[in-house]
C-alpha cells in the first residue's frame, strides 16, 4: 500500500492527480468509475473525492500485466 512517508498512513490522490498517473481524462475515468473498472473514490466532502494512491497504482500495475498476457497469447498464436 502506497503511504504518506511523513506518516505511514495511507495516501490519498485527487482527481487530477489520479488522472495524470493513469494519462484518462476526467470523463473516461468516471465512465471507468461508473463501470465498476477503477478503483472506488473516497469521499471527503460534498463535492470533494480523492483516490487510494496504492489501489490507482495497482490497477495501473494490472493493465500492464494484461498488456503483457494478451502479448504473450498473441504471440502463442502465431508460433502454432
């Protein structure tokens, strides 16, 4: 889990933050949300949310183990 060096304790991105690490844009992020394809939101106000910065670097940590499955069976194909 991603922590605050400073206190140990979890770290929270924001929006834009979460948007920058995973280059979606706000919109294609909430369809994600939406979804159910990316990691839940924290709410920390009535208009305010943040991101678990360990759950965001974990689904992007995911994608690439896809990327890397999906190369593989490709290849795996063309060798048969």
């Amino acid at each position: 889990m991603s922590t605050n060096p400073f206190t140990n304790e979890p770290c929270l991105v924001s929006m834009k933050t979460a948007c920058a690490l995973t280059s979606l844009s706000r919109t294609m992020l909430n369809r994600y949300r939406g979804e159910g394809r990316f990691p839940a939101a924290v709410s920390l106000g009535d208009k305010r949310i943040a991101f678990v910065k360990s759950e965001v670097s974990e689904w992007i940590s995911a994608r690439i183990a896809a990327r890397a499955a999906n190369d593989n069976s490709k290849s795996g194909t063309q060798a048969a």
